[in-house]
C-alpha cells in the first residue's frame, strides 16, 4: 500500500531495565510533572515511549551518558541515526526532538531552582535544526462513488457494523478514537436538528488538552440513519444491550469496541478499497465533500469545532482545476452560488 510507517523494535523492557538510573529517574520526574498540570494520559504515554527510544539509542550508542551531560553534537548525531539507520520521517523525529526539549525545559525551569546539580543546565535540542517537515505518506483521497460503492458492499456481505463504522466516519468526519464514543442513544428523533439534515449528540470527548480532552458535541449528516438502522436490526437479532453504538464480543459479553478492532478492520478495508485506507481519510473527504458543495468555510468551521478556518484548507484535498467547471463555460464566467449544510441531507 502507498501510506507506509517504518516500524523498528527499539526498545524491550530488557534494554529499558539497563538505562542509566538517573535518567530513568529524570524521565520519571518529568513524567510525573505532566501527571500534575492535567495532561492527557495518552500524551503522557507518548512522552514515555519516545524518552525511552531516545534513552536505548544514549544507552547502545553513546555511553549511556547522563542527561544533563550531553552535547548537541550529540543530540545531532541521534538524529542522523534515526533519519539514516531507523530511516524515520522528518515528523516522526520532531516528535521524538519534541519529546525531548520538553522535559529539557522541565529540567531547567522547574529542578535548577531546586537542585545544584542542575543549576547550570540549558536546553540546546532547540538548537538542532530538523530535517524538512515533509509528508512521506501518500494521502488517500475517496471519491463520493467510491464512498458509496463501498459501504452497499458492506451491506450486501451483511457487514452492518463494519457499515455502520465506515458511515458515520464518513458522516461526521470524526476521528478514530471518537467513532468508539458514540452511544446508541445519541440517533434518537430528538436529536435531529436543521430540519432533520443532521444529528446533534451531547457532548464526547476529542481531541484536546488534559486527560478529559476537549467535550465537543459532534454532527452527523442524515444519510448516516441508513447505516444505522440497518446496524441497529442486527444488533436486536443478536440480543446486544450495550449502550455503545459498537461493540465487540468478549467469551459471550457484548463490550465497547477497542480501537485495536478498528486498527484491524482498517486493513481489511484497505483491501477491499484497492488503496490504503485510514480512519482519518474520511474527515478528509467530509470536509473536501462539504467544499464541493460550496459550503462556506465559517460553516465547516462549526460543524467540525475546528478554532479557526484555517483547518479548512489542511483537509480538502479538492484541487482547483477539479473546481474550473462550475465557474467557467464556452460563455464566459458563471457565477458562484453558495451552500448549506442542509444541502447535503438525504
């Protein structure tokens, strides 16, 4: 497939064990730090990992030197061993950098008013300019037939939950840890709003700052009930309860969905598509969607709780030229009319 991560096995808890203890005992400190101003803890998890891929690399191929001691050359050289011998992304290494500066900042803010030995320290991984940030994925881009074809084949293999997953990502543009916070109560009659072209559900949790994330209520456009009804049907026939609008059957229990599933049925998906497919591909192609039905900007704004218009430009992957026809014709220039949401209902 086109969209490749290069994976390497790194770390081990073998390798971890022999870190030196007083950077494991730095990282410990900065971690617990993030623990106390409320950050996620799946960024505190994210810290961790890349702290001890950067501490194996200091452990394996430059003496396990303390923290403190070492040198931006240093820092340097373990990023040209991630670009060249991991053969890591420029994005992936300016997280791994990012990582690191963080706790460089801890480091110097908060323990060199409290401890001599680090009274001198100052961070120096800013100083170490990083490879281009370039994408080295190929984007996938679905079309609206592709969309469309898709999940009817879903539904002629009676893969209703695997239908039902896809259309609401595709409806709602949420992301992949989103789709899984949906409840079955949210597509009652009552939450339809603008004269029925979209559900409105209480507030979930996204993406955001803290371990309660950003609380957001989320959209989904009509033609998602479709999708919906038919996953509700099947779930009656099988006797689930569960209040989750996906779920997974654990030794006879109906539970939540874990993301893993999703991870799972994403290669399944790719395929059947005949083309790499991500969860995040489908806010991409709502939002690029919502442009080819002129809706304004402001108003894609909103519907994604994005903060600014900006975000606009980042997901749709419409090209100009794809545009030319509504606007030129062998008469000359044609007028452009505006859309709303409300166009797109079923």
């Amino acid at each position: 497939m086109a969209r490749t991560t290069v994976y390497n096995q790194i770390t081990d808890d073998e390798k971890i064990k022999q870190i030196n203890p007083e950077n494991k005992q730095l990282a410990e400190d900065f971690l617990d730090y993030l623990s106390s101003i409320d950050r996620s803890p799946g960024t505190i998890r994210g810290y961790k990992n890349d702290l001890d891929i950067f501490f194996v690399w200091n452990l394996e191929h430059n003496g396990d030197k303390n923290f403190i001691d070492i040198k931006k050359r240093e820092f340097a050289r373990f990023q040209g061993y991630a670009l060249n011998e991991w053969g890591w992304g420029s994005r992936r290494i300016r997280r791994v950098k990012s990582a690191i500066s963080s706790m460089s900042n801890f480091i110097e803010n908060i323990l060199s008013d409290e401890d001599e030995d680090f009274e001198d320290y100052r961070s120096v991984i800013k100083k170490i300019e990083s490879p281009p940030n370039e994408a080295i994925r190929e984007k996938t881009v679905l079309s609206d037939e592709e969309v469309d074809d898709f999940l009817e084949e879903l539904v002629s293999q009676g893969k209703y939950q695997k239908a039902c997953v896809f259309a609401l990502a595709a409806m709602s543009g949420a992301r992949k840890s989103e789709l899984l916070r949906f409840k079955m109560e949210f597509f009652s009659d009552e939450n339809l709003v603008f004269n029925g072209a979209l559900y409105k559900t209480p507030k979930i949790k996204t993406k955001g700052r803290g371990k309660n994330g950003k609380m957001i209520n989320k959209y989904v456009l009509c033609d998602f009930k479709k999708y919906f009804d038919l996953w509700m049907n099947e779930r009656t026939k099988l006797g689930i309860e569960s209040e989750w609008l996906f779920v997974s059957n654990n030794n006879g229990v109906w539970e939540q969905m874990k993301v893993a599933t999703l991870n799972s049925w994403a290669k399944s998906f790719s395929r059947m598509l005949k083309k790499d497919f991500y969860f995040h591909c489908n806010r991409h192609y709502l939002c690029s969607k919502m442009k080819r039905y002129n809706i304004p900007d402001n108003v894609i704004q909103e519907f994604f709780e994005w903060s600014t218009t900006d975000m606009v430009n980042i997901y749709n992957d419409n090209n100009a030229t794809d545009e030319f026809g509504k606007y030129f014709s062998k008469n000359g220039l044609v007028e452009g009319k505006e859309g709303s949401l409300s166009d797109m209902g079923g």
